[in-house]
C-alpha cells in the first residue's frame, strides 16, 4: 500500500463525518465529543494491529519502541465512530424514540470509562488468551455490547439494523473504491495468512465484522451514558 494510501482513504469518512455534523445541529455536541475521545482508540489498538493483522503506510509514522502509527488511525476512528452514532440516533428516533438528552460533560466520562474498558478487555483478550488483535477487538466490543444490550434490550433492533447498513456501506467502500484506486492493497498491507481466509466480495470478513460492531455498540453508548445521568438526577 502506498505510503498516502491510507490518508487519502480517510478522506470519504471525514468528508461524510462533516456532513453529518452540519446535517444535524441537535448531535453536534455529542458527535463531536464523542469522536474526539473514541478516536483515541484508533492509534492505541495499532500497538497491536501492526503486529499481527495489518502493516499500512502513514505520511508521517510515529515510532515508541515498538509501537508504530499515524495521524490517519485517529482521524478514521474519530470519523467511523461519529457516522455510527449519527445512523443510529436516526435509525432509533425516526421509530418514534424521545431524543437524546442535553450534552453533559458527565456523558465525556462515561465514555472515557467505556473507553478504557474496551482496552482492558482488548489486551486481556491478547495476553491471556494469546489471540490475534483484530479477533480481540471484535470480542472486546462483543463482550461490551452483551453488557449493553442486557440492560437496554428495546435499543437493540434499531442498533442492528444500523450496524447491518453500516457494515454493507463499509464493504461497499472497499470493493468500489479502495481496491479499484489502490489495486492488490490488500495483499501489501493485511496479514492474510494469519486470519481465517474468508473473504466477502474480496474483502476479509474480519475487516467487515469489525465494522459491524463497531457500529452496533458504539450507536447507542452516549445514549446510554446520557440516560445513565437523566436517571441519576430523576
């Protein structure tokens, strides 16, 4: 993959991100917030991913000992988890659901914590069960949304339809414009030989697994933490 391969294919997710912000003046606080602490996520998972699932090009890679990423990991987390929010807030209260509550600064923490204990789960995942890190993810997140899902059963239709769009639109970008402008980027920068080998549409299943919940938890987690603090004050 091209050393500006990855930082042009942040471009589309950016460029949608910023639509929906302008589209919805009612989220932007909660979007914006939460993008910009989520996508720390982005850069602190590559400790791993470059190790064992994937080895992209930055323009300008940061190198701590062992751990090497970019820019480009956080600005297409911050991008991906804001457009999974905003597709499921739509989704929710287009079915007739209250909106969310007024931005709180409390709803930042939450998330902080949300945050870190993805990690933690993310990293037990690799020490403990010595799994690849993209299979860690996708359990750490699964794991997540049991907890969230448990608790908030009527949140999950709405999260699942949205997750499902988001993982189709996904797998859409790779095959329509990832792979055409950037042809064999896939063999150059993925570790194929150490995943399961199925492909959809050319695409690892993996890559789109991760997408899906990725969008299936994070959708509703500011709701939750928001409704957490409407129910402490209530």
């Amino acid at each position: 993959m091209p050393s500006y391969a990855y930082t042009v294919l942040c471009i589309p997710f950016l460029v949608l991100w910023a639509f929906l912000y302008a589209r919805n003046p009612a989220l932007r606080k909660h979007l914006f917030w939460m993008s910009a602490l989520l996508g720390i996520a982005g850069p602190i998972a590559e400790f791993w991913h470059t190790r064992d699932y994937w080895n992209p090009g930055y323009l300008a890679p940061v190198k701590i000992g062992p751990w090497r990423f970019g820019l480009e990991d956080y600005i297409l987390t911050f991008a991906m988890a804001g457009i999974a929010f905003v597709l499921f807030e739509r989704i929710y209260t287009g079915r007739g659901a209250d909106p969310l509550p007024e931005w709180r600064w409390k709803t930042l923490f939450c998330l902080d914590m949300a945050g870190n204990a993805g990690i933690l789960c993310m990293a037990f995942f690799i020490y403990i069960l010595k799994i690849n890190s993209i299979y860690a993810l996708i359990s750490s997140i699964a794991a997540a949304s049991l907890v969230l899902f448990g608790r908030r059963r009527e949140w999950l239709p709405a999260a699942a339809l949205a997750a499902s769009i988001y993982a189709l639109g996904y797998l859409l970008f790779f095959r329509l414009f990832m792979m055409p402008l950037f042809p064999g980027s896939l063999e150059r920068a993925w570790n194929l030989e150490a995943l399961w080998g199925v492909r959809l549409a050319g695409v690892p299943a993996e890559e789109i697994a991760w997408a899906f919940m990725l969008a299936l938890f994070v959708g509703p987690i500011i709701r939750a933490c928001s409704e957490s603090h409407k129910m402490e004050h209530g």
